[in-house]
C-alpha cells in the first residue's frame, strides 16, 4: 500500500508539473497579425480549397505511324464548367479521355465542375471510349480522294479488306492516308491495322500529300473537309451531300461513357445534346449553273413538249439544292414572237410563260451577267426585273440601273453567311447598265476586289460568277486566268464562268474553287461545236457548313436534244472527267 500510495502522489506531483507546460503550448498555436486578428498556424491550418490549373486540349502534332497494335498514350484535356472545385477529402471523380479522342469533340465536352481528367484509364472512374453501347456522340468520317480522280464509290468491304492489307477496289496498293487521331479511331473501333496499310501523316500535310502521290486516298473527318479534296460515296452515301443518310453511312464512329453508372450520368446530364461532327442544320448546298437561253430550238421544243420539259430529268437535282442559281442571259417581254428555231440574228427575247421553266427547277438567284439581256431594250428588261421581284427572286450582275446592278446580293442559311456578285468581262454595248439605264454591270475589279474583300471580313463565303469572252476549248484562255485570278486573290470562295458553251477547265488558286467554264444548262447548241463539246455541261454543287467553304461536287449533264439535258451516265462522266482535268493540267 505504501508502494502504491508513493506512486499515486507522484502522478499528482507531474501531473501538476505538466498541464501547465500543456496550456503554455496550445497557447502557440495561434499569434497575432500586425492588425491584431487571430490566424491559424500554418503547421495547424484547416484544409483548404484547390484550383489546378485549367487543361488545354493536346492538338495532334504526331508524324508517325504509331506501332502495330499500339495506340497514341496522351490524353486530350477537358477543361471544367466552373471553377471551384471540390474540398480535398471529397471522393475524387474523374474521366479518362483516350488520346485518339478528336480535338472537335474535346472541344464540345463540357464536365461537371467536380469532375478531373485521370491519365489513367485504370485509375479512372468514367471513360469516353469508341463504342456502340448506348451512345453520346458519333464522329462522321469521309473517305477522300484528290479532287481530280475519276471514281467516284467505293464499298465498306474496298476500306476494310485496304485496312487489312488485302489489296482491292480502285485504289489497290494504296495506303490509306490519315492523321494520328483518325488513325487511333479505327484501330479502336476495327483493331489494328496490317502493316503498311494505314500511313500517318499530320493533318496541315494531309492534302498536299495526297496530291502529290495520286492516285490516293484516305479518311478524315467530316469537319476536316476542304476545296481540293473529292469526297467518295461509300455504298452510295456522301457526307458531302445534303440527302445523307446517317442510318446506312458505315463511316460513323460511335462514342459511349463507360464506368461507374451514376457519375455517367452526371457527365451526361452536363452535355446538350449529341456530339456529333455533322450537324444538317449547318449544311447548306448552292447549285451554280451555266447557260440558260430559252430560245430558238428551246423555246420551240419546249412549246412542242411542255414548258417544263427540260427539267425533266435535271429538275430535282435543282431543286434539292437549297441555294439554286441560274444565269439567264434573255429578257422576257410580252412582246416576244413565237420562237424560230432556225433563227439566224442574234437579237433573242423569251416569252413570259417561259419563267416557268425557271420557277420548276427552284430558282432561287438569277445572274444578270449576260450579254443578250439589253436586246429588247429598257422596257423588257424591267419588265424582266419585276417578274423577278414579284417571285423574290434575288438578282445581281444586273439591275434596274448600275447601282443596283454592281450590288452584292447576301444570303444567310444555316448560319451560312454567302454573297453572290458578278459582272460583265466584255463590257460596251454588252453591258449596259448606267446612271439610270437597266441592264449588265460591266466589271469594275478595282470595286470588285474592295467588295469582295470587305464580304470576307464580315464572315461572307463569296461567290463570283463572270460573263466573260466564249472560247469553244477545254482549256482556259490567258485573260480568263488573269481575271478570274484577280477576284481569287481579293478571297472569293468560289469564282465561276456563266459565259461558256461548253465545259473548261479548273483549278484551286488562294483557297478559292475556280471553275472558268460550266457549258450550257438549257440552251439549243445540241450537237453544234467540235466533236459535239457543247452537248456537255456542269451543274457544280458547291458545299458550305458552320461558315466554311467545304467543297463541291461535280455533276456533269448531257444533252438528249435541243432542250434537255440528263445527268451522264458514270462511263460518259469518266470521258468529260478525264477530258476537263487534262485541261486543268492535272
């Protein structure tokens, strides 16, 4: 007891000799400020709040082709919706974005502000992955070929067996051409490529590489699309086209979030809609035509077979189109005579029931460039005006005065902003528009070039259409190149001639599309040129989506007689195909 009673009032004695050495030191763990307030210690401080520092999306900037089997291992980055971010011993959340994810679609996915990127798929809670399950987006992807190659189809079974190195279709032995991303894509979604099959190139040299190893071909997606590329229908479906059935494209890759159910549907409910690279509310499509004269042969086949009868078979393709163009050189006058189709004077008019014809194929904007449009004077011409009017109709190249008539004529589709302005190359008496005379502008480039410069600048894609001196030849003429270039260089988006007869040439100058001659789309030159050229013609379908000029597609048409033309058959459009490239020196 006595033992036990020492030990008892020695614990009192260092207790007592303790606690205050305690109190003494939690009194440290707080100090004054200058101002006097109380702060903690930084060695006792609460935790606080993080804020990392923003991602950036990695842009592709590979050059070679990754190993077999292998896939790029950096991550695109997402950055969060918000700034604040979670306390420190809150459950991390995270997604992991595989490096092949498109760089558009980084773009488009938005996280939930508690949400962090892993660089990790294991470590990760929430993955975006190529898969069909329940989808949240689909990249479209277009196969590409340089714009002057003749095929125009390829089947699933040409890309696929090509991906797995078994040589066949048009382009056997050619690899397909893409950049890293895409390639990651299909690896993801197909599984590895055989070797040589596939070769990598940066997206900038893409195009440029192509051309220079035709004939080629490749995939890339649907955003990547630009003048100088040919988009290839595969089984029968082209992204580039407006009546594109997503159901039967196989060229769409499927994206899905895959991991933890409930975070799943937090990402989800943060992201508007689907992603996707092709939007059709973005798309808008202008049919640029050449010729039209309803005259002579025309005019009389058209009273013998029905007004509307050359649109027979070309009519719904004008018609589809959501911008339709159409120069028509000819006044309408009341006091037009019956049509001679033997007629030999030049001097052409068209009767008032002729338009139509014009309304038929879905006219939407008429040129007034041509050089027949003052031979029944001012009166047919206003006359011709106000009909125009009255179905709201836009014209330009031509007017009620000069004014009026070097105006540009601006269209706003799908947010796709465009402006039509044209003019008369020959000038005199070809153009007579003045102070307060109606009728073709002559081409002023100085004014020209100031204007189309300043459409640019206001996020107009400019369409240039010329009358322009007629040569009966493929290939442009020297002045053709010299003034079509001019407009080019000012940033036109596409500069094409209405003047000629027959189909010429083309080419890809300054970013713009330059077609100097489309040939006739409804006028009475059946079988008359050299080895009968002027039975040819181009309707071209110019392409436009989210403010960019995309690219067109050729639709050449043959004439049946006097007044109708079709669209050719794929064995006579690989004649005039090979006829108009050589002519372009392709």
């Amino acid at each position: 007891m006595t033992l036990i009673n020492n030990i008892r009032s020695l614990s009192r004695f260092w207790l007592l000799i303790l606690l205050p050495a305690s109190l003494i030191l939690n009194s440290c763990s707080t100090f004054q400020t200058p101002a006097g307030e109380v702060q903690s210690s930084p060695a006792t401080s609460k935790p606080g709040r993080i804020t990392p520092t923003p991602f950036q999306p990695i842009l592709d900037t590979a050059t070679t082709l990754p190993e077999e089997g292998s896939l790029p291992t950096e991550t695109p980055s997402i950055e969060a919706t918000s700034s604040p971010t979670p306390d420190i011993e809150s459950p991390t959340k995270s997604i992991w974005l595989p490096s092949y994810l498109p760089a558009d679609m980084v773009s488009l996915v938005s996280l939930p502000h508690d949400f962090t990127q892993s660089t990790s798929k294991d470590s990760s809670q929430v993955q975006l992955m190529v898969d069909g399950k329940e989808p949240i987006g689909q990249w479209v992807y277009a196969v590409v070929a340089p714009y002057p190659t003749i095929t125009d189809n390829v089947s699933i079974g040409d890309v696929k067996q090509s991906w797995q190195g078994i040589s066949m279709g048009p382009f056997a032995g050619r690899p397909l051409l893409m950049n890293e991303s895409t390639f990651g894509v299909f690896s993801a979604w197909w599984g590895a490529p055989a070797p040589d099959a596939v070769r990598v190139i940066p997206s900038v040299e893409l195009l440029e590489t192509a051309w220079q190893q035709r004939p080629s071909w490749g995939i890339i997606p649907f955003g990547a699309l630009e003048p100088g590329w040919k988009v290839l229908a595969v089984e029968g479906q082209s992204p580039l086209l407006k009546e594109f059935d997503p159901s039967s494209y196989p060229l769409i890759v499927p994206f899905s979030l895959q991991g933890d159910s409930q975070l799943i549907n937090e990402v989800r409910e943060n992201i508007s809609g689907t992603l996707t690279n092709r939007d059709p509310d973005l798309l808008t499509t202008v049919a640029v035509t050449g010729v039209t004269a309803l005259v002579r042969a025309t005019a009389f086949t058209m009273h013998r077979n029905g007004i509307t009868y050359p649109a027979r078979d070309i009519g719904q393709i004008l018609r589809d189109a959501d911008i339709t163009h159409i120069s028509n050189e000819i006044p309408f006058t009341p006091d037009c005579p019956f049509p001679n189709p033997t007629q030999e004077d030049l001097r052409f008019c068209s009767r008032p029931e002729y338009i139509e014809l014009l309304e038929e194929v879905g006219t939407d904007v008429v040129e007034l460039t041509g050089d027949h449009f003052g031979d029944w004077g001012p009166e047919a011409m206003r006359f011709t005006l106000d009909m125009y009017t009255q179905r709201n109709w836009i014209y330009y190249g031509g007017g009620y005065d000069r004014e009026d008539a070097r105006q540009p004529r601006l269209i706003e589709h799908h947010g796709n902003r465009i402006a039509f302005i044209g003019c008369n190359g020959k000038g005199g008496g070809y153009a007579t528009a003045s102070d307060n005379q109606p009728g073709a502008v002559a081409c002023d480039f100085n004014w020209m070039q100031s204007e189309i410069a300043r459409l640019g600048e206001e996020g107009y894609q400019v369409i240039v259409t010329f009358q322009h001196f007629e040569y009966y030849t493929y290939y442009p003429q020297p002045d053709q190149v010299r003034d079509f270039r001019t407009l080019a260089d000012a940033g036109a988006a596409v500069v094409s001639g209405s003047q000629a007869h027959q189909p010429q040439g083309m080419e890809f100058y300054e970013n713009a599309y330059i077609h100097y001659g489309l040939g006739n789309l409804f006028f009475d030159q059946y079988h008359f040129c050299t080895d009968y050229a002027c039975d040819d013609g181009f309707i071209d379908l110019h392409v436009f989506y989210a403010g960019k000029y995309l690219g067109n597609e050729l639709i050449p048409i043959v004439f049946e007689d006097y007044a109708r033309p079709r669209p050719m058959t794929a064995e006579e459009k690989a004649v005039i195909l090979t006829k108009v490239f050589s002519a372009s020196n392709w």
